[in-house]
C-alpha cells in the first residue's frame, strides 16, 4: 500500500464540515497526493473511512468516493457491506447492487 493512503487511513475517519479548518486541509492535502487508480488493497483500506453522515465534508468525501471507484476490480464486494452508512450505500447504488 502507498504511504499517501497509509497516511490517510492514520487518520481515521474523514471528518466533518464543522471540524477544525486545520484537520480539513490536512485531509484534502491527503487526498491531492493520491494519483489513481487505487488497487483493491488501498480502496478497501480508504473505503472505511467515510463518514457515518451525510456531510461531504467540502466535497471531500465525494473525492473519496471517486477514488475508491477507481480500483480495478470495483465493486468490491467487501468494501461495501456496512448498508447503515450513507456513503456505502450511495457506491453500492452507483454499482447497481441495490
């Protein structure tokens, strides 16, 4: 796996819109060093830390997305198990598997 996505999965969670402007930039410079496509490895890892809400997180969290889609054998099916988190749930639509 790439530092770029070791680094981010060290974070934990993307955070939210009201987090510190700080924790935001830092996870948007992040994102900008990671050049797609991802393999299966590294989506898996960064396809658990989207958020357990709606918020995009600046459009962060919709980057995410784009680069998860982007391994080459997505959809991958243990990436999108958790149906409770709307992020899940919009990658398993755009997969057509609901």
């Amino acid at each position: 796996m790439r530092p770029e996505i070791t680094h981010l999965v060290g974070k934990g969670q993307l955070p939210s819109s009201g987090s510190d402007i700080l924790a935001i930039q830092q996870w948007q410079q992040g994102l900008e060093k990671i050049k797609p496509p991802l393999s299966n490895e590294e989506a898996a890892a960064l396809a658990g830390l989207f958020p357990t809400s709606d918020d995009e997180c600046y459009g962060l969290a919709w980057t995410l997305v784009h680069l998860v889609e982007t391994a080459p054998g997505w959809p991958l099916q243990e990436c999108l198990q958790n149906r409770d988190n709307p992020w899940i749930a919009r990658l398993r639509h755009a997969a057509q598997l609901d």
